[in-house]
C-alpha cells in the first residue's frame, strides 16, 4: 500500500515540474488578439461589404450626424469633430470581459468636453462569458449612464465574429438567452435598456430574427444608399450608421431625428 501511495505522489510531483497534468486540459484563455482593431462595424464591412452611401442629403435641420470610434481611431480631435458638424457619439469601452479600450478616456471625456453627446458601447464576446457577466464588466468599465441629458444609453455591439464561427457557436435560442441576459442586467443598475447594435443579416442568422427586443432602442448598421429591412420586432430604429468612412473619426451615423430625439434618446 505504502509503495502505492508513494507512485501516485510521484506521478502528481511529476505532472506538476512539467506542467502536465492526469487531468484534462485547462481550457485555453480567451483571445482579444487585435481586439483594439474590433469596432462597431469591422466585421459587418467584411461580411456585407459597403454597397454605396445615402442617396439623399440630409441636413441638420431634420437629422442629427454623429459617429462611433474606438481604439482603432486613436486619440481624437474632438473640437474639431464638434466644428465638423458631430452631434453624438459612441466610444468602444470594452470587449468580453478582458479587453478595455486604451482610448476609451480620452474619447469618451474628450467628447464630452467638446459639447457632443456621448456615449460607451460594448463589443459582445458570447463565446467567453456569459451576457450578465459582460454586462458588469461594461458597467464597471465605463458604461454607465446617468441622466445629464449629455449621456446615451450604454449599447451592446452585436455582430460577427472576428475570433471565429459567426455566431460565436451558439444557437439562435442561446444567442437571444445571451443578449437577455446582458440588457437586463444592464437595465437593472441603470434603469434604461441598452441599445443594440446590429446588421439585419446577422440579427436573422444568430438570433432568427428574434422580434422580442423592440424595446432597445435600435443602432442599425447598413453601407448602403438605403436602410432596408430592419430586424424583427423593431418598427424603427434610433440610428444609423450608414458608412464606414466620412468627414467624422470613425464610422459615420444619422440619428433618426434631430434636437428632440436625441434628447429622448438620452433622457430615456
């Protein structure tokens, strides 16, 4: 017995200089591998392809221009976005739960101090932890809100994988579960529902066109002359981002209205 126990301790020592171990393999570390590179839209130009811009002008006088940026962007100029004409803006804040933006403070204050109203969004990693997991670390790393008419709600950037199979391998049941979870944690420290950015495309892949968050206010992102179908469950959206370049930093946005909706978008 004794000669027994002394093998198996020898094995345990052993596994242990090697670092092998008689159990199974730990599970690899999540990759954020050119995670400061992953913006609301990367993967929606690659997968769709940018097809054109708005076919008719809109001006500020009934609609709002804004646009989005991340740390892909670098440090931004913000007065001189404020003078270009930006109203509003989203700033990437982070990424699952291991990734922070190293721009997010000098844009998401920067903005800010320039007039323009802001806001933080989130870049949903399904394959790595849960949604009210990603919803606190968006929390507690800049996502917040607070009604100062200054601040949008927190958005959640839902939209093809960069690491890896498009719907970060769950099903159309377990992605809705996934983005439940992630809004109404969101929604129970903040008391508003975030909004959801997404392509008509991969809202019908990865969710089955899910019509049962209408209530999110609705980023929609579509390259193209015209918005198109929106996803299920939304009889409008709240924005648009309609290319993924122009005068703004970043990927350019119309909101769906002027002074007024921006406003209720900010107040709730």
């Amino acid at each position: 017995m004794k000669r027994r126990l002394l093998l198996r301790w020898s094995a345990v020592l052993f596994a242990g200089v090697t670092g092998t171990s008689l159990c199974a393999t730990a599970e690899a570390a999540p990759s954020y591998a050119g995670a400061e590179d992953n913006y609301a839209g990367s993967q929606v130009a690659k997968h769709e392809g940018v097809l054109g811009s708005p076919n008719i002008s809109y001006t500020t006088e009934d609609q709002y221009l804004g646009h989005d940026v991340s740390g892909h962007q670098g440090p931004v100029d913000w007065p001189a976005a404020a003078r270009t004409g930006a109203k509003f803006v989203y700033v990437k804040a982070t990424e699952g739960t291991g990734f922070v933006s190293g721009q997010f403070a000098q844009q998401y204050n920067g903005s800010y101090q320039a007039g323009i109203v802001r806001g933080a969004y989130h870049f949903a990693r399904p394959d790595v932890s849960d949604g009210a997991a990603q919803g606190r670390y968006f929390l507690s790393h800049g996502g917040g809100w607070s009604a100062d008419g200054k601040t949008l709600p927190g958005a959640l950037d839902m939209e093809y994988n960069p690491y890896g199979e498009t719907c970060y391998g769950k099903d159309a049941n377990g992605m809705v579960a996934w983005i439940r979870a992630f809004s109404d944690t969101y929604r129970a420290r903040t008391g508003r529902l975030p909004t959801i950015y997404t392509s008509t495309s991969w809202w019908k892949r990865c969710t089955g066109n899910n019509p049962s968050f209408g209530g999110n206010p609705l980023w929609i992102a579509r390259y193209n002359s015209f918005i198109g179908e929106l996803p299920a469950g939304w009889g409008q959206h709240a924005i648009w981002q309609f290319s993924n370049s122009g005068t703004l930093p970043g990927d350019q946005n119309w909101l769906n209205g002027t002074q007024a909706a921006l406003r209720n978008l900010a107040f709730g």
